[in-house]
C-alpha cells in the first residue's frame, strides 16, 4: 500500500493523505475524510516512508522492534465511540507515525476475554501497546505476561508497573465539586460509576471537608454512558426535591442527564446546574453548553505514544508516571441555586 492506493480509495490528493497522516495541518481534511484515511492505513497495515526504507534497504525488524502497536479499550466494548476514548486513541496513532510506528490493532476488554482474540493478539507483529482506562485485574495480568512494553493512560492509576500517564480524576471532581460550592450549592446529586472510583471519592470527599450532606438518594451508580445518565438523572429526580446541581462523572454522562432534566420539564440551570469532566468537543455545542472540567486528551495520548516508543527502544525501564492538569470550563449549564 502507498500513499498514491490510499489517495484513490478515499478520493483525495496524495499532499491531503500525507498532511493527514504526518499530522503537518489541522485543517488537511474534514474529520469525515481523516476518519477513512485512518480506517485504510489501520486496514491495510501501511508503514511509514522510513520504515518502508529500511525495509527496501535489507534491515531486518524483530519483533521487539516491530513498528507496530495496539490499543486495548479496556473500560466497555462501545470505548472506540466514545468521544473521549477516541480522541485519545487518534493522538497515540498521530504521535505514533511521527516515530514510524502504526497502531496496527485495537481491542476492547470483551474482545480480549475472548480466546480466539488472545491468540490474534499474540500472533501479531507488535512491539507494545497502550491501554485506554482502567482494566481489571486478569486483563492487567495477561498483559504483564505477554507484553514487555505497556503505556497506561486514563483518570484512574492502576496498580501495575506500567508507565503511567494520568489526568487525576479526583482532582477533576473536586475542581467540579469546588465550583458548585463556590456558587452556593449544597445538595449536589452525582451520576456514574462509583466501584473503585476517583471520582467518586472525589465527590464524597468535598461534601465532607465542607460539612455538607450525603444521602444515597442523592447518587446514581451507573455506567458513564448516555443511557446511564439519562437513567441516572431521572432516578435522582424522582427521589429527591432538594437537590440543586448533578455532578456526572464524565460528558457523555452528562449528555444523557440534560436530556433527562429536559424530559422532565426542568431548566438547566435555573432549575437544577449540571457539570461533568472531559470537555469533549460537542460540550461546547449543546444548549446550554456544558461547564466541565477540561481534560487534555491529545496531549495525554501523545504522551502515552512517546513513553511507550521510548520503553521499546530501551530509552527507560523504571515505570515512569506523568500526570497532566485539568482545568475548569466555565460555559452556561452552572448558576446559583435556585431560591
């Protein structure tokens, strides 16, 4: 495959393929075109002008040193589309062809259960991998077995000796919860997954540290997912008159509950104020437009991406952890408690 097949099958100029994959112009393509520029380099397991040379010239590639990664979506199955899981994996495979390496392949935590992925995974020519959110402990297991080098990077550490790049989601959530405080809220509802949760605790925390009040009526345990918030907000309605603002735990959670408030016959915000972490980019399109706790998910998945290629070229070999900042983006959908 060359840039000239994939220029052809998509339908665009060869300069608009190479701007996309070298990443030379965010503006080299509408995001529909990128998207099926990917999908064919992805597809096709295209490597990189240098690689390729090398290739032409007789220079052997172990497989230590492959040029070729993997993915492992390890939250659900539906990570690939998620917003935020995806924008993290676009930046690990931009950084990645900036160093001549592909992301060959891309799995979920379902997929990799699966017996017939452990050996597709296995087989593959791949020097490591880059885990997107956290992933339970016989996944951790797995990988640790078969893999030298593995890059984490989410909102939630992981107990293994991975390198680590983080963007503290209890920080997040007290940056948000902080915020609620700050405008006069006292009965904060939260939405989303609690099981060993930073965000969460997050969340239980503040309330504490302000002398304000928990109530399980006030928490809806549910997938980050929009149908989780959807349920979620209804749920904490129903039960509740007294609450003024919902913390969720990320957008697409939130996404669900506004939609919920809505149903009900509620304003946002001037009856009930809504923030969330992530700040993916419809956040800022939604009416009202979402206040949330900014998460710099390109610069943590190009991160991940230079870590793990610099492991792999044996540059380190103590896991290493970075941590990025969050920050908070102040748009509509938070006010003042209604009177």
């Amino acid at each position: 495959m060359t840039l000239k097949e994939i220029a052809q099958e998509v339908g665009v100029s060869i300069s608009t393929v190479s701007r996309v994959i070298n990443n030379t112009s965010s503006k080299a393509a509408s995001p529909e075109v990128k998207e099926r520029i990917w999908d064919v380099v992805r597809r096709t397991g295209y490597i990189p002008n240098s690689a390729a040379q090398n290739l032409k010239l007789g220079q052997s590639m172990s497989k230590s040193h492959s040029h070729s990664l993997f993915c492992l979506f390890a939250r659900t199955p539906d990570d690939p589309n998620d917003p935020f899981f995806s924008s993290l994996a676009r930046s690990i495979e931009v950084e990645a062809y900036k160093q001549n390496y592909i992301v060959k392949s891309s799995f979920t935590s379902f997929d990799i259960n699966k017996a017939e992925t452990y050996r597709m995974i296995l087989d593959n020519d791949v020097s490591g991998g880059v885990v997107l959110g956290r992933c339970n402990k016989p996944t951790l297991k797995f990988l640790k077995q078969h893999f030298r080098n593995v890059a984490y990077t989410g909102l939630n550490g992981i107990d293994a000796e991975f390198d680590q790049i983080l963007c503290d989601g209890y920080d997040a959530s007290i940056c948000a919860m902080k915020y609620l405080i700050e405008l006069g809220h006292k009965c904060i509802g939260y939405i989303g997954e609690t099981s060993s949760e930073n965000r969460y605790q997050g969340y239980r925390d503040i309330l504490a540290q302000h002398g304000l009040p928990f109530n399980n009526s006030f928490v809806a345990p549910v997938p980050f997912s929009s149908n989780g918030g959807y349920d979620g907000a209804k749920k904490l309605l129903s039960q509740s008159n007294n609450l003024t603002a919902i913390f969720c735990g990320n957008d697409i959670t939130a996404i669900g509950a506004i939609r919920a408030i809505k149903d009900l016959g509620l304003k946002i915000p001037k009856d009930i104020s809504v923030i969330s972490i992530d700040d993916i980019d419809i956040a800022q399109y939604l009416s009202p437009t979402l206040t949330t706790i900014q998460v710099p998910v390109e610069s943590m998945g190009s991160m991940a991406a230079k870590i793990l290629i610099d492991r792999i070229h044996g540059g380190h070999t103590l896991p290493m952890k970075v941590n990025f900042p969050c920050h908070l983006a102040k748009r509509e959908s938070c006010d003042k408690p209604r009177k």
